[in-house]
C-alpha cells in the first residue's frame, strides 16, 4: 500500500474515531472505548508500533486534560476526565505515531505551530458540537489550548524522532 494511500486511509479512521467520540459523548464512549482498542491492537499486530511512546503520550494527554478540568479551563457533566475523551487521547497519540513519521520531514518548529492550530481548533470544534464547556472566553481558552497543543506536538515529534532513530539501531528488537 502507498504511504499517501495508507495516511488517507489512517487520518480517516482518527477522524471518524473524533467524531463519534465528541458526538456520541457519554451514550457512545464505552463504543468508542472499545473501537479504538481494537484499531490499536489490530494496527499493532500489523505494523511497527512503539507502545511505550503511545502509552507515555496517552497518560501526558490524560493528564493535560485533568489539569484543565481541575483549573477549569474546560468541565464536561463529571467531575472527572469522561471515558470518551481517555478514548480520544488514546486515538490521537495512535494517530501521532504514524503522522509524525511523514511529518518528521518537516521543520519542527512548522509542525508545532500547525499541530497546536489543529489542537486548539479542535477544542473549539468540541465546545461547538456541545461536547465541552469552556471556563474562560473562547480567545484566551484558544491561547491555552495552542500553547498546550504546541508542546504537545513537539513533544510527540521528538519521542516520534527519537524511537525511529533507536529502532535504526536495533533492528531485530521490537521497540
């Protein structure tokens, strides 16, 4: 399969994966929970995939977002994270893996600012959809998100670069 083939095919499967998450919310997160570890053991079986750069990226997402809960950037019903978005996270740093790789071919600081556009707009795609409710005025929540989204991103991309390079050096181990 070609690799611009197989990124449509990937990008599809997060996107289909965003939107049931933010639209299904409660009445669809034990689906979506369920989808989404499928898609990952599924895709791990059949493609080089480093669970230790996943699960690191998932747990720092989860918890980016129990920090926002807890200073009120964003509230959902529950006081806690809900199981849709534990599920969205986990989807996302899924989807981080395989994107980081064509987007390494990029300048970081490029990648960064775009992926903290596309993180920041998402939130406000979610607040839009009636997904999430925002505690401050939507311009400095954006300004939040983008900072946030910016290190994010940058911090993937470097895990994404770093893991590569390790698994160069050490072919016949599984990274």
């Amino acid at each position: 399969m070609s690799q611009l083939k197989r990124l449509l095919i990937i990008s599809t499967l997060f996107q289909l994966v965003w939107f049931a998450a933010v639209l299904g919310k409660e009445s669809w997160q034990w689906l979506v929970l369920i989808g989404v570890t499928c898609l990952i053991l599924v895709t791990a079986a059949r493609e080089e995939f480093t669970w230790r750069n996943w699960l690191i990226l998932t747990m720092i997402g989860i918890v980016i977002d129990s920090v926002n809960i807890k200073f009120g950037l964003i509230a959902f019903d529950s006081a806690f994270i809900p199981i849709w978005l534990v599920a969205l996270w986990a989807a996302f740093c899924w989807y981080a893996l395989f994107l980081g790789k064509v987007l390494s071919h990029y300048p970081l600081w490029i990648v960064s600012i775009v992926g903290g556009l596309a993180g920041a707009l998402s939130y406000l795609a979610g607040y839009k959809l009636g997904a999430v409710s925002l505690g401050f005025s939507m311009p400095v929540a954006f300004v939040l998100f983008f900072v946030q989204w910016v290190a994010f991103v940058f911090l993937c991309m470097k895990m994404i670069n770093v893991g590569a390079k390790h698994h160069e050096g050490q072919k016949d181990e599984v990274v």
